[in-house]
C-alpha cells in the first residue's frame, strides 16, 4: 500500500476548501447548540439556503455577486425567523424534530423537478463561481504539489480564503461569547427559568442565536458549494448536519476552536480510514469477509457513527471542552 499517498490525502482532506465549509458550518451550530443549548438538526437547511439563495440569482437572472450576498443573508435570517417563531418555545426534542423536518423540506424542494427551472434539480446550479475564480492569484488549472497529494489552483485558493474566514468568523464568536450578550446565552443554556427570572427575554435571546448561527451556517453552505463549483442538494442532506454534530462534540461544545480542531481531526480520520481500505480492498491485504470493494465506502459513516456514540458516553465535553459546562448530559 502506497502509505504516502494515503497520509498526505488525508491531510489534505482535512484542511481542504470543504473542510474549511464545515468549519464554518459547525461553528454556526456551536453557536446554537454550545452556547445557547438549542437542539438544531437543521443546520443543513442554512447551508443549503446560503449556496443556492447565492448561485440562483447568478445564474438564473444575471445578478452580480454583491447584490447575491446580501439575499443570501436575507434568506439565512427569514429561514431563521421560520424556524424560530413557532420553534423556540417547544422543547429541546421537539424542536430537534421540527428543525430537521425543514431542512428535509428545503432539500427535497430544491430537488424536486417540478422547480428544476429555477434550483436546477438533481443538476444543481452551475457556472456562478466566476467571482472567485477572477479573485484567484494563482493560475486556476495549475497543478500545486501538498506532498504526494496534487491540487489545482482554484482550490488552493479556496483552501486559504476559506480558513482565513473561518478563523475571523470563530474570532467574531470569541469576542460576542465574552460579551454580555454572550453571557446571557450561557446562562439561558445552563438554566433557561433562572435567566427569564432574572429579567432576561429569552425568547428574543435563542432568536438571535438562531439567526446569528444560521447566517454563519449558510456562510459555510456557500463555499462547500463554490469550492466544488457547483450548488449540489445532494451536499445538504441531512448528514451535513450530524457530521457538524460529530465535529462540535470532537473538538468541545462551547469552544471557540472546537469546531476548527474537530474538523482537522474528523476528516482526517475519516479519510485516512476511506483510503486504508480503499488500497487494502484493490491488493487483497484486507479479507473480504470483513471488507470488500463495494462497500468500503459506508465504513467511514460507521467509524463516524461509533466516534460520535463513543464521545458522547466517555467525553461529552469533547477534547477542549469544559465537564461544567458539558450540553449532553449523560448520567
């Protein structure tokens, strides 16, 4: 097994222009699970409103880009309000079931033939990248050496902006985490009766969340779109939203560099997993009674599925995170 190529692949996969979506994906629902204690299974939803109520008018109607931003935001902070109002004051399990509920909706609309003329179906939304790809430095079809792994000049650029916003975002989070505004959002996550005792609106307070990590998340749904070109439903089901789950829970509910940290690690794991038995399957080094060549692939969600159910029971505050403040309560 060619060992080099399976490392500097997995390496690359974890800090990618795809990685650096999550990132931002998970730090968006770090803001609404981490923080605030909202249960959010949608997360998938901003993601997909970010990348399509960006691409759509692009491609559809001829927008520019700076006009294409901000209905993106709009979009994010209406998706918000709908989710919220007649969420936010249900219980946790409910509105975990709600939320997932939209975000199905929002995929199968977007998928649905009958609105192929406006999302592109099953095709998705094509050719609205030119913006970056005019911003990009380097050569967009050059070929870029990481090791033994070999990248192009778009994604490379990608790659870097994308971590560059990541990192300003979690450092956005950081400072409005220390603020009193924050604060509050901790102690409606610790005792929601205690805060709303103290004078404290919290409706108005998990609405806020909701939209602030909800703008974050379809951030991130916009460039896990533009780093592959294309805006793909097929990138928003519903296990975008458990993935970002696994990384918040991996690198610390309520930390400002877990959902970086969780994505490095859990993509890279993952990968490394994939592509060892990727080579073992085609030279015959794993037994195909254990694996064979047409179901390795699903192995990774099973190694994600265990890690997540492992994390949970023996550290539910995840590497960075703090026991006192841990959301998953498992005792």
């Amino acid at each position: 097994m060619n060992w080099d190529l399976i490392f500097w692949n997995a390496l690359y996969t974890s800090i990618n222009a795809a990685a650096a979506g999550y990132c931002i994906i998970a730090a968006g629902l770090n803001v609404h699970v981490g923080y605030t204690g909202l249960l959010n299974f949608g997360q998938a939803g901003f993601a997909a409103v970010g990348a399509y109520a960006f691409s759509i008018p692009i491609v559809a109607y001829g927008w520019s880009w700076y006009w294409a931003l901000p209905l993106m935001l709009v979009c994010s902070v209406g998706l918000a309000l709908l989710m919220g109002i007649p969420t936010l004051r249900l219980r946790a399990d409910y509105l975990a079931i709600v939320t997932i509920a939209i975000a199905e909706i929002i995929r199968l609309f977007l998928n649905s033939t009958r609105f192929t003329w406006l999302t592109g179906g099953t095709d998705g939304r094509n050719g609205w990248t030119t913006f970056f790809e005019n911003m990009n430095p380097f050569d967009n079809t050059a070929r870029f050496n990481m090791g033994a792994q070999s990248i192009d000049g778009y994604r490379l650029f990608m790659m870097i902006v994308g971590w560059a916003i990541a990192i300003l975002i979690s450092v956005f989070i950081w400072a409005l985490m220390r603020s009193p505004w924050g604060r509050v959002l901790k102690s409606i996550r610790e005792d929601e009766d205690a805060a709303r005792a103290l004078g404290k609106n919290v409706l108005a307070f998990k609405m806020q969340s909701l939209v602030l990590g909800g703008v974050i998340g379809s951030i991130g749904g916009l460039w896990l779109s533009a780093q592959k070109q294309s805006a793909q439903t097929g990138e928003f089901a519903t296990t975008l939203t458990f993935f970002a789950f696994l990384i918040i829970v991996l690198g610390g509910l309520g930390r400002v560099k877990g959902p970086i940290v969780g994505t490095v690690i859990f993509f890279f794991v993952i990968q490394f997993v994939d592509n060892l038995l990727e080579q073992g399957t085609r030279t015959d080094n794993i037994p195909d009674w254990i694996v064979d060549s047409t179901n390795f692939g699903v192995v990774k969600n099973i190694v994600a599925g265990l890690a997540l159910a492992l994390l949970v029971i023996f550290r539910p505050q995840g590497i960075f995170g703090d026991k006192r403040e841990q959301v998953f309560d498992v005792r």
